[in-house]
C-alpha cells in the first residue's frame, strides 16, 4: 500500500490493520514519534492526518491511505517550525519523550487558533501527557509560537508588498527604456 509521509510517497507491505506508528518507526526508519502507551491516552505518538492531530498507535496505516502524513521530522522540513523554535527558546524538554507529540498537538491548536489562551492550549494539550510536568513551559512555548507565527505572516506580507512594488519599478523601467 502506498502512503504519503511528509510529502513524500512510499511503498509499504504491512498488514492492513497495522498501526501507524508502527509502520513509521520500524518500516520507515522514522523514530521522532515516540511509543508512549499504545492506548492513545498519553499523547507521545501524535501525527497530523491532513493537519489535524491524531495518536499514530491507535490509527492504522490502511487509515491514512490518500491522505497526508505529517510526522515530527516533516513538522519543520524547511527549517525550525514556528513551534520547534519556541520550544527551544522556552527551553521546554527536560527529559524529551512527550515534546514531539507536545510540539505536533501545538502546531495542530495553532493552525485553527493562531492566537490561543491559556484554556484553549490546556484543552488541547490536556491528552498529552509530561512525565516531567513541563507545562508551564510548554503554555509559554505555544505562545511564544503564536507570536513567532504572527510576526512571521507580517514579514511574508511586507515582503510581498515590497516584491509587488520593485515589479511595478522594473515595469515602468523597463517601459521607459523601450
């Protein structure tokens, strides 16, 4: 069966019924999302599927066929994610098994809520367990990620109002010379 990881298809022969995690650890070599529990309670194995976050231990792999994988190493493909660079900068990880499904759960809140409160990053992250209990940093990084995505959407828009104006130079350059 073919699924699409991290923008990329791959062939793989597993059992339909195999769950995901699974397959992206041992038959992809993908060892970012972590075995927590294996009962999608503790939220160490969370993924996006087509954006949204999902526990790759309770999901299988024939349930992802035609949609898109996002996996903590794909998270961040052109660079540090808004949220990976958060997490640094908060300095979040104490011992590091939960933050890849922390920091999959966070990207998923951001994309449908850029500028979450304090309750909204609880609900979402309340399936995501920290043996180390790091939350308060994690609450500080999902809005330190918030502020770093906005300022982000401001420099894309500024640079493509200046890209726009230095087309519109060259055309009216380029129409002078002519």
């Amino acid at each position: 069966m073919k699924i699409d990881v991290n923008g990329q298809v791959r062939e793989v022969d597993v059992p339909a019924d195999m769950p995901l995690l699974w397959v992206l650890r041992d038959v992809l070599g993908m060892t970012g999302t972590k075995y927590g529990c294996g009962i999608a309670q503790c939220g160490a194995c969370t993924v996006h599927v087509d954006g949204e976050a999902v526990r790759s231990c309770a999901t299988g792999v024939s349930e992802v066929q035609g949609k898109k994988v996002t996996t903590i190493e794909g998270l961040g493909a052109s660079g540090l994610h808004p949220v990976q660079r958060a997490w640094i900068e908060a300095d979040v990880v104490q011992c590091g098994w939960c933050q890849p499904g922390q920091i999959m759960a966070a990207a998923a809140l951001l994309k449908t809520k850029p500028k979450p409160s304090d309750g909204d990053i609880d609900e979402a992250l309340s399936g995501n367990i920290c043996r180390c209990g790091t939350y308060q940093r994690i609450r500080a990084a999902v809005h330190r990620a918030s502020d770093l995505t906005a300022a982000g959407e401001r420099r894309a828009e500024a640079g493509a109002e200046r890209s726009e104006g230095l087309v519109s130079e060259m055309s009216a350059a380029a129409g002078a010379k002519s």
